[in-house]
C-alpha cells in the first residue's frame, strides 16, 4: 500500500514554509522539497513537535538536470505517491532585462516555469488515480506585463493561464487546480530579486498580507475548488483596476513602480 502524500516544493522558508505547517496542521502527510536540507528538516521536525505527520525531506535543486526524475524514483522509494502538488519554489529578478545577467533570467525561467510544468505533468496520473490537487503559486503579476520585473512578471502569467487551463481540463476527473496570487509577501524573496523594503515598499508594508495569511487561503482556495485565490482586498482591488486600465496608461506606471522597489 503506497501512502498519499503533499509534495510541496520551496518549503524551506517564506509561503512554502507556511503551506507546509497548513498542509501539516490538516493532516496531510508533508513533502518538503528545497535545496536547503537543513532548513527543511528544521521545519520537519516542527511539524512532528507539533503533533503532524512526520514530514519527509528531500534536499534538491530543482532546475538541476533529471530533478524531477530522481524526485519520483525517492518518493517511489519510500513508498510514497502524491495526492496534493503545491508547486510554490519560485523567484524574481528586478531590474531591466538587458542589464541583468542572462544565465539568472533563464534559470528564472527553469525554475519558475519549466520545472513547475515538469513535477504537475509527471505527478499528474497520481494526483488523478487520489482525486488530489494541484496548487501553483503565481503572483498577482500574472494579471500584467511587468517592465523592470519582465521575465518573472512573464513567468507567472504562464503559471496562471496554465493553472487556469489545467482546472478545466481537469474538473471531469475531480482533480481540484487552484492558482494562488499574492500581492507582495515579506520573504527572502526581496533578498533574492534585488529589491529592498525601503523607501517605497516600506510605506506599503501596512497593506501586506503575511505568508501565514496567504498560505492559509490558498489551502481553503484549493480545497474549495478556487480557480484563482487572491489574498487581501488591497490585491484584488490591484488586480481589477490594472484589467480596467488601457495599456499604454498601465505600462509606464508599472515601471516607475519597480524602479522604486530598486534600493
Ligand atoms: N514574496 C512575495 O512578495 C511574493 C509575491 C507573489 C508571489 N510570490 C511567489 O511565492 C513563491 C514563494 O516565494 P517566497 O516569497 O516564499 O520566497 P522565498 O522566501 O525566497 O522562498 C523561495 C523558496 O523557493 C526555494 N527555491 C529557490 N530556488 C530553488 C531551486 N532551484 N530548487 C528548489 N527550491 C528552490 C527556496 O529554497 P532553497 O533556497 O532552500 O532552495 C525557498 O524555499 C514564489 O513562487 C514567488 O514567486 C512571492
């Protein structure tokens, strides 16, 4: 007998970490993906302190060539099948396209993409045989062409047409598909893409919706069978007033916006 399992992937810290203590803290027996194994078993052996299912860790670059491959022989291993995919690892890189370097565009571009498409189509026939789910974390980015953030703003427009697509294509065979949308989150993602949470993005800190908050509606969303969750009112309210505004005006405030996110 194979044990159903969440597989829930950029777990070792941020939004992953958090939609692996929900996931936890509702019974599901937790996969914890990430290239930080000792972030992740940290995080694990929480969940256990806390009375969950002892997690299972596996330590992994996820854009590293045969990832996804080696991924299904360990859980296969362990007799593990996945029920629930949260494909959440992901991050950004701000600044104009042409001044950033290539290889980190494209490695975006893996991650952010390719392996997100990579682990939903090689666990799909699990997820269908368990009636699971699929929860991609995309970004409220996805609604709008990011110039300053192009590539990332690109990435998470695929990651929710695809999801969007994937919940129809997928809703027959009672397989729930739910994109998660947050509007910006304090994480390492800042670090990361080279954005500071100074000046600008200080004055917005008040608005923020915390990691805790969107991990824990993008389960309800995903349980609920939401196409699309969009935490806080102040995100939703961005999302709807960037499709009500013609291009040519939206672009040019788009890019003065994340010139200020710059330090
Ligand atoms: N924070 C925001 O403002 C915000 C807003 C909207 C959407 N999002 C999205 O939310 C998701 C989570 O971001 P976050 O804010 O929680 O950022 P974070 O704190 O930087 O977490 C990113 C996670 O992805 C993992 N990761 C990165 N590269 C990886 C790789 N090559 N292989 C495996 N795992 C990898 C990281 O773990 P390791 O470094 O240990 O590998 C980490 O666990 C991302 O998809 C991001 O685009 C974030």
């Amino acid at each position: 007998m194979s044990q159903p399992v969440t597989l829930i992937t950029g777990a070792s810290e941020g939004i992953g970490a958090e939609l692996a203590r929900v996931f936890a803290a509702k019974g599901h027996e937790v996969v914890l993906v990430a290239r930080r194994g000792e972030l992740l078993t940290t995080l694990a052996d929480e969940i256990a302190a806390a009375g969950g299912k002892t997690p299972m860790v596996v330590a992994l670059d996820l854009v590293a060539a045969g990832a996804v491959e080696s991924l299904a022989a360990t859980l296969a291993g362990a007799g593990r099948t996945v029920q629930y995919l949260v494909n959440n690892a992901g991050f950004g890189l701000i600044g104009r396209v042409y001044e950033l370097d290539q290889a980190e565009q494209l490695a975006m571009v893996d991650l952010n993409i390719r392996a997100l498409t990579a682990l939903t189509l090689r666990f799909l026939p699990e997820i269908r045989k368990a009636s699971g789910g699929v929860l991609n974390v995309a970004s409220v980015a996805s609604f709008m062409p990011g110039p300053g953030f192009a590539v990332y703003y690109a990435t998470k427009a695929y990651v929710r047409s695809f999801s969007e697509a994937l919940a129809e294509e997928l809703k027959p065979a009672g397989v729930k598909v739910s994109c998660l949308c947050p509007g910006p989150v304090e994480t390492g993602f800042q670090s990361r893409a080279g954005m500071s949470f100074t000046g600008a993005m200080a004055a917005m800190k008040p608005a923020l919706v915390p990691a805790a908050e969107v991990a824990r509606q993008g389960y309800d969303g995903l349980m609920a069978g939401r196409r699309i969750v969009i935490p806080g009112l102040v995100n939703k309210a961005l999302v709807w007033s960037a499709r009500m505004t013609p291009r040519a005006v939206l672009l040019p405030v788009l890019a003065t916006a994340q010139q200020k996110k710059r330090p």
